[in-house]
C-alpha cells in the first residue's frame, strides 16, 4: 500500500528538492507536504 502511495506522490506531488527550495522560507504548505512524502517514503521502505 505505501509503494502505490509513494509512486503518486512522486507523479503528483511537486519535487521540492528540483526547485532548491529552502526550508526555512517554506510555507507551511510546503512543509505539510516534505513531511507527508517523508512519512510515506519511511513506511514503503519498511514495508516487505
């Protein structure tokens, strides 16, 4: 279930990392998304 979240998370979400965004001029927007991708990145790599 997480490798079907992550792989719609890198087709829909935006790759802040591409931009060079800044964390620390981030909105919270931005935030709430860097750490749902974290999240969900942890659990498919957890997940066998």
């Amino acid at each position: 279930m997480y490798k079907l979240l992550a792989k719609l998370n890198k087709w829909l979400l935006p790759n802040y990392t591409r931009q060079q965004l800044d964390l620390a001029k981030a909105s919270k927007l931005q935030k709430a998304i860097i750490g749902w991708k974290y999240w969900v990145t942890t659990h498919a790599l957890d997940e066998k």
